[in-house]
C-alpha cells in the first residue's frame, strides 16, 4: 500500500491506495487528518482499509 498526504487551505488530507495491479489502481479510503499527533492512521481507518483491499483482491481473483 502507499499513502499520499498532501495540505490545502491548511487542512491535511490522506489517500491510501494500492498499485498491486498493473492495470488498476484502486484508492481503498480517503480522509481528513485531523490529529495532532504523529502521522499514524487511525485504527478504524486502517480497519475499513483493510476490509477494501480483501474486498478487491477477492473480487480479481474471481474475474481472473
């Protein structure tokens, strides 16, 4: 998984997303950060992260 993180009118904003496949590129969650704290996602974040990856990868592995 790679994580982008980018600023604008000075909120953070974070994509998660997967490039397992070379002919898709799937974003699994995107998200406001709104911590202070160290850059970690939050738990139920990374959960539903989690769950959407599985989700994909059984969906590929039912079309191939």
């Amino acid at each position: 998984m790679l994580e982008v993180v980018a600023d604008h009118d000075g909120d953070t904003y974070r994509a998660v997303y997967t490039v397992r496949y070379a002919d898709a590129v799937y974003v699994l969650h995107v998200f406001q950060k709104k911590s202070k704290r160290k850059a970690e996602v939050p738990a139920s974040d990374m959960d539903l992260i989690e769950k959407r990856l599985k989700f994909i990868e059984q969906e590929r592995k039912h079309k191939s």
